[in-house]
C-alpha cells in the first residue's frame, strides 16, 4: 500500500500503543519521512490525534456492534477499528471511502482474515449517527462522572479530577467546557524571545490571547516563518510562556542575579528564561536530569547564548553542590500532564490514579532541593502542567508547613500585571489557567520567596 494519511496515522497509533511514542513527537518525523503535502499532513494528524482523543467513546461503540468487550478484540485489530469510526464519527469523510481504505489497512497491517472482521464491525457503525450512538453508549450509566467520561472519552478518575480542581475556582458548571476542550485541536502557539525577535515578526499574526509576547498561527508550518526557521520565535504554549514571565516580573531584578531551571527539559522555558536572562544581565543555568532531554536543552537554548551552563544532576540532590545559590528558580516539576490533553492525547489513557501519589512525592523532593537552592530573598516558581489538586494545592500548602522562611506571593496578581484580561480568580494566591478559559494548557503556578536562610 502507498504511503497516505491513513498509513502515516496507522503507523503513529500502532508506534503510540506498542512502543509508548508521544504523538506529537513522532508525527513530525513519520511526516517529513512521508512527504505528504500540507493537506495530507493535516489529514493524517487529525486522523491520529482524533483516534487518540476519542478512543474510549468508540470503544463502547465498537463493543456495542462487535457484541465482545474491547479488551476481547485483537488490539492491532481494535485499533484500525478505532481509525475506521473516528472517520465515520469524527470526520466528513464519506462512509464508502471510510469502509474501503479502512478495510484496506486491515488486509495490510493486520491479516485478510481481521479485514472480514473490521468490514462488519465499521458497516455496523455507518448504520447510525453519532449523536445517535451517543445515546446507545449512555444508555443504563447512572453514574454522572462515568457518563461524562464516555461522552468526552477521559478516564472515569480524570474526570473526578478535574471536577474538584474546577470547584476550587467556583467553576464546577464549567467541567464540560473544560473537557470538550481537552478535544479540540489547539492552534500552533508561538512565543517571541526577547531581545531576539523584532516587532515585524508578529506583524501579520494575531497578539496573545494570553501571553504579551505571544501570537497564534491559525493554519500552516511555522517552519514557512522566517523567524521560526532563524530562531527568534519559537512553538510554545502560552500558558507556559505566563509561567516563565511570572518567575521574571514577580519582583524587581537585582544586578547580577543568579536563575537556574531545575528541571529544564525539554527546554521550551528555559530558552525563554535564557533569553530574559540575557536582556536583564542575569546568569542563568540549566538542569535536567536525563542526558538525552539535557541536549534538547542545549539545542533549545543556543540560539540565545550557547555558553550557558546545563548540568545533568538529579534535582532531588542539585541542593548538595548549589545550596543558597540563586535569586530566581524554576522547578517546572515532572506531573501527569493532565493539563496538556490537547496537544498529548494519549496521556490521558497511560497515567492512572497511582501515578499521582508518586508523583507528589517526587514533586516534594524536588521542590525541598529547590527550596535549598534559593536565596534569601529569592523569588521559586513551582510549576505544574497538570490541574490534579495533589501536585498543585496539596504541594503548596505542604511547602507552608514544610519550608522555614516561605512566603507565598500573589501569583493572580502578577499574572493580571502581565495581562490584565486573565479572569483570574483572585480570591486565592496560586494561579490556575484553563483550556477552556485561557486557550492555554491548564499550567499551575505558585511563586515563593525565602524570607530567611
């Protein structure tokens, strides 16, 4: 079979499900190797990532006309199903030519014999429309929570999540918003280095929503972007951008002043922490503890100043060797990623409840090191791309018990110095962004400083 978007697609869920790829990763690398046009490309993402969003909604679906349970179902097989019902669901795409190319693919990559088999299964889905469906699936759960996670294909537990993460903000009416929007293609976010990027490189580009320095690229690669191509504009979510500029605008900055980023990979903030850096007159290292995300890191950075320093240390211990070192810290601490759903959309099927506890503890630890590593008077983000209230308010409020001299500074209120039009919730001191809200990951944010040594 020729190279397609299905093909490619195919290829990426298969290299997601059995080699634990990252799509957004991979997809890149499988379509530079394709040379799909920019149409197909598009195709080909849409037919991946939406598979991957919807996965759990066409599963009941295809248990429904495949009268067997998923887990029944030969996995190669289940997932061409998968592909097939997200183009007769999820796309426009004619019901023919979804039956026929799907069918095609199973004979293919799977066996003639599992081809027989996804013909029936996918006729079975053409026969009904997917609000149609919907019904079928919803039928008999009682649960609210269960129903919401088949309806919006997340894990029964994230939903739970996100629920109480919404109601600390007032916004529980909102959980539906919130999710639907974990199911929609987010625009390719850019951000402007300072001190690199010159005012025309926005010019024909939408301004923000949420970052000053950010913009939003509606369609198209933005390796057709001059800027990109020379470094001086960069992909980057906006709600990280905000993270990184808190850190920068939380006080005033000193001569001289000493910045590290705790755990740097893969090094999106810490070219735009190099950068701010560079314009402020400040030193700025890196950490990250893997060598291979390290090197990312580097790569990331050098377009800014490729002398910076990026160490490869484990950051539970970066304490012993760099203790009362650093002005400003960003511990962008390893989460479940529960607030990146958009643009990772297997994530929300690899993580489970249990990753959460581990993760705290590693949150913890992390955040003592960095503790130790801040000097009086100095400024600590704590970062998360997650939501989840146990690697976000549960953190903080251990930190307060916890860490000698911490005071917690009004993240909301030098969020709205940065952008004034957040609708923050400023009856709290930690920041909470919101997909649905902010068109940005849900990023969580909490700046300390060290009153004493």
């Amino acid at each position: 079979m020729r190279t397609s978007s299905r093909t490619v697609a195919l290829e990426l869920l298969f290299a997601v499900e059995f080699d634990d790829a990252y799509a957004n990763l991979l997809l890149p690398k499988l379509l530079t190797a394709s040379r799909l046009d920019e149409r197909d490309s598009a195709l080909a993402q849409e037919l991946s990532f939406g598979t991957l969003r919807w996965q759990l909604f066409y599963d009941r679906i295809i248990e429904e006309c495949a009268k067997r349970y998923a887990d029944e179902i030969d996995l190669k097989s289940l997932i061409v199903l998968r592909l097939g019902a997200h183009q007769l669901l999820g796309m426009r795409t004619p019901a023919h030519a979804a039956l026929d190319e799907t069918v095609e693919l199973a004979k293919q990559f799977v066996s003639r014999g599992a081809a027989g088999f996804v013909n029936g299964v996918l006729r079975r889905v053409s026969e009904r429309k997917r609000d149609e469906w919907l019904a079928i699936v919803l039928q008999g759960l009682e649960n609210p929570a269960e129903k919401l996670a088949v309806e919006f294909s997340h894990p029964i537990w994230v939903v739970k999540a996100m629920q109480q993460s919404l109601a600390l903000d007032g916004r529980e009416s909102e959980l539906q918003d919130l999710l639907l929007a974990d199911n929609i293609a987010p625009l390719v976010s850019l951000v402007a280095l300072p001190g690199l990027a010159k005012k025309s490189d926005f010019e024909d580009l939408p301004i923000g929503p949420a970052s000053p320095i950010g913009a939003q690229l509606d369609s198209g690669d933005p390796n057709n972007l001059v800027a990109f191509r020379e470094g001086r504009i960069r992909v980057q979510d906006q709600g990280s951008q905000l993270a990184a500029l808190a850190l920068v605008e939380a006080k005033p900055i000193a001569e001289n002043e000493r910045w590290l980023d705790l755990c740097a990979g893969p090094g999106g903030k810490a070219a735009l922490l190099a950068a701010e850096a560079q314009v402020n007159g400040a030193q700025f290292i890196c950490n990250e503890i893997a060598p291979h995300r390290a090197k990312l890191v580097s790569q990331a950075i050098a377009v800014v100043n490729n002398k910076i320093q990026v160490t490869v240390e484990d950051g539970r211990n970066y304490s012993v060797q760099h203790g009362n070192q650093f002005d400003r810290i960003l511990l962008d601490a390893p989460c479940t990623g529960l607030g990146a759903l958009r643009r990772r959309p297997e994530s929300r099927w690899r993580k489970t409840q249990a990753d959460v506890a581990e993760l705290s503890q590693l949150q913890e630890e992390l955040l003592l090191s960095a503790w130790d590593c801040l000097l009086p008077g100095g400024v600590l983000a704590y970062v998360t791309c997650s939501p989840h209230l146990a690697e976000t308010n549960a953190i903080v409020d251990w930190a307060k018990k916890k860490l000698i001299g911490l005071e917690l500074i009004d993240a909301n209120a030098v969020l709205a110095e940065i952008n004034p039009n957040l609708h923050l919730n400023h009856n709290r001191k930690t920041a909470q962004l919101w997909p649905h809200i902010h068109q940005t990951d849900a990023m969580f944010i909490a700046l300390f400083t060290k009153t004493s040594g």
